[in-house]
C-alpha cells in the first residue's frame, strides 16, 4: 500500500504537500461534478453542456496533477502553480455559472475555496490578478446571459425546496474543503507563534550571554563598562552622583595553584553570590577581570564605606571553607566631567595603593 502511495504520491515531503493541496481541490471539483449531474435528472442541467464542463474540468486536473507529480512545476517560482490552477478555477466556476441555469448563483460558491486557497498561496498582486479575473470573467457571463441567450442551453426551471436543498449540497462540499484551508492556516499561524517564542527565548538567551559573567552570574565587564559610561554621563549633568569601587581578592593565585582551578571558580562564584545579597538595590557588581570586580555605587561617598563593610563579613567566612577570603578596594568618586575610562584609572591607582598598603583594606582616590 505504501508504494502505492509514494508511486501516486511522492516520496519528497514538498510535493507530497503540492499533490494534497491538488487532492483537495479535486475533491471540491468532484463533488460539484456529481451536483450537476443530479441537475440533469431534475431538468435544470443540460447533458451535453455537462459533457464539455467535465472535460474541462478533467484536463486541468490531470494536466495539474502531471506537471506537479512530475516535478516539472519544481523549475518555477511557485512549484504549485498556484496562480495557474486557480485561475482555471475561476473559468471552471464562471463555466458553471453559465450552464447552471436556476442554480448559477449557487455555482459561484466555489469561488470562495478558490480565494481561501489564494490567501493561503498567493503574493497580493497575484490575488489582485486574481480578482479582477474573476469579476472580468463574472461580467463576461451576465454579458453572455443577456445578450446571447442562443449560445446557451436550454435551461428548466427548479422549484424553490429543491433550489434551497441543492445549495445546501453545494455548500456541504465547498464548506469542507474551506475548514481544511482555515485549519492549515491555523496550524501555519501556531507554527509562526511557536517560532516567535523560541526566537524570543533564543535572544533573551544571547542577551544575557552578551552582558552576564558565565562563572559567576552577575554582568560582566562589557555590561559594567556600559554602565560606568551612562552612570559617567548622568553625573556629568549633575543629576546622579556616583562612585565606583574595583575588588581584587586577596591572594587568589595561590588559591589556585594550591587547591586547584576548581576550587578557584568557586571562590570566584560564592564571592560574586555573597557580595551581591548584601548590596543595595540600586548597586551593581561585575566581574571585571580575572579575580576582579567592579562595583558601581550611585549617590554620594558616604555609603561607600559601609556597603564595602558588609561585603567583607560576607566574604570573609563563608566563601571557601579551606581559608578566609579577603580582598582589596580601590575607591574612586566621579568628579563632573570625567570620563569613566579616567574614573576606573583612578580606582585602579587606589586598589594599587591598597595592596602595596598590606591587602584586605580600601584605599580611595585622592
């Protein structure tokens, strides 16, 4: 049975795609065919007209079903040819429309699986094409009705029960293949929620890589320099004074070559952890480099020492439980106008002075 189906079918998931869509119109073609044969027995549809529609119809879907199968329509832009098999659509309906006598009005139903088929394929300008093939081919046929009644057949009439039963039929084969197309596009419209999502995840994911330390989880230095920059300049505009304060952990090296690099990034790791539970809200710390961290403080000096305390009792025990962790501060408030690559120098000139001073004390700048 499989083999049937890949030989009818095809094995290739895009035109499998392509062939479905064409069952599905084929199936609407189908059932409309079998309406207008009823018409013949009930008088209002004449054999002969029927026979031309039919053979009509049969050529285009089996010239469409060769040329997709094939694919030979794979060298074309649209490998469905979408606006191509819609648009013998339209000659097939306003054929319809002609031959269909009392029920013409209700062969025009088709039309709307044609246009929910466009909006699901077609670029704007090929459904405006699209349009106006349709009523051009719609006032062609009044033209026709009107003008040159001898072209057509001669059309009996149909009581008003059998007319509403018969556009009943018509719409129990149109309305199918339209909840198709309306679920089709509500799978593509969940698919592209689905992919939004996942982009958002997957930038929110990028951002945070771009401006957080992957070791220790608070930012990093390019997100600590975008901050000094900004913090730089609303001070520069009097508007919110500021310090900064660079960290350096006391003796790391030889945590490292004593007790491992392991140990060492989870020093690095609990500092980071214990240093910002213990700041205020509108302070933030960054990995600078290595076992350095910057600390960007607004407001004026006076908070610096205490914030500077605290974060030496956190650290001091509870960080490696091998030995007490100790770090060295250089401290440096912004003076208007100063860049913010001239305030770190400045506190990286007092963090000098404080190791030369002995470790484990801050030293601010001048």
């Amino acid at each position: 049975m499989s083999k049937v189906l890949d030989l009818l079918g095809s094995r290739d998931q895009r035109r499998r795609l392509r062939l479905v869509q064409w069952l599905i119109a084929s199936l609407v073609y189908v059932g409309i065919a079998i309406l207008l044969v009823t018409g013949v027995g009930q008088g209002w549809m004449d054999t002969t007209a029927l026979a031309y529609w039919l053979g009509f119809v049969a050529l285009v879907l089996v010239a469409g079903y060769a040329a997709l199968r094939s694919g030979w329509t794979e060298k074309f832009r649209d490998p469905s040819v979408s606006v191509w098999q819609l648009s013998m659509g339209v000659l097939a309906v306003t054929w319809g429309y002609l031959i269909c006598g009392p029920m013409r009005t209700s062969a025009l139903f088709p039309l709307m699986v044609i246009f929910a088929f466009g909006a699901f394929a077609l670029r704007w300008r090929q459904i405006a094409f699209l349009t106006a093939l349709a009523l051009a081919c719609l006032v062609a046929a009044i033209v026709i009705r009107s003008r040159y009644p001898q072209w057509l057949p001669a059309q009996g009439e149909i009581t008003p029960l059998r007319l509403d039963i018969n556009n009943l039929l018509m719409l129990a084969v149109v309305l199918p293949a339209l909840a198709v197309i309306a679920a089709r596009l509500s799978g593509l419209r969940q698919k592209l929620r689905d992919q939004r999502q996942a982009l958002g995840r997957a930038l929110s994911e990028v951002e945070r890589l771009a401006t957080t330390d992957e070791l220790t989880g608070i930012a990093n230095r390019r997100s600590m320099q975008v901050l000094a920059d900004r913090s730089a300049a609303l001070s520069s505009r009097q508007l919110t004074p500021f310090s900064v304060v660079i960290l350096d952990i006391d003796h790391f090296k030889a945590i490292n070559d004593e007790l491992g690099h392991a140990t060492g990034d989870a020093a690095l790791h609990a500092f980071a952890q214990r240093a910002s539970a213990v700041l205020r809200n509108t302070d933030t710390l960054g990995r600078w480099g290595g076992e350095e961290f910057l600390l960007v403080l607004p407001g004026g000096p006076a908070g610096v020492g205490a914030v500077l305390e605290r974060i030496r009792a956190a650290v001091r025990s509870r960080c490696l439980d091998a030995r007490t962790l100790t770090f060295s501060a250089g401290v440096a408030h912004h003076r208007p106008g100063e860049s913010a690559e001239a305030l770190l120098a400045r506190a990286d000139l007092a963090l000098y002075e404080a190791k030369r001073a002995g470790r484990d004390r801050d030293v601010t700048a001048d």
